[in-house]
C-alpha cells in the first residue's frame, strides 16, 4: 500500500506548507491555522479534483511525479 510521507503545497487556499509526515500523524491548530487546507491538498492530489478547488490535481501530480 503507497504511504504518503510527504506534502508539499502552494496556493491552497492562499497556504503554502511543507512537511513530512510519519506513520501517526495529528494535525492539529487553532481555527484558520490550515488544518482543512492539509487535507484539501491531499483530496485534490489524491482524487485529481476538488469540489471547491476544481480539476487541477492531475496536473500538479504530473509535475510532482516528473512526467
């Protein structure tokens, strides 16, 4: 099963976050620290689109994958 142990985003909701992660990872903060922003990133790049960021997660994982 792939794991992801990394993210990196840019402009998710006007965020920009990098860090790894491990095998237990909490996400955690205050309000508007960007706990959904994480988890949006992850959806659009997993599913490819976003209900509210629209179709753009194939484009992103070709450039993050180097294809």
């Amino acid at each position: 099963m792939p794991i992801i142990k990394r993210i990196d985003y840019k402009n998710i909701k006007g965020r920009d976050k990098k860090f790894n992660l491990s095998n237990k990872t909490i996400i955690h903060g205050g309000n508007g620290e960007g706990k959904t922003s994480v988890v949006d990133a992850i959806k659009l790049a997993l599913l490819g689109e976003h209900d509210d960021l629209g179709k753009q997660g194939k484009k992103l994982l070709a450039l993050c994958g180097g294809e």
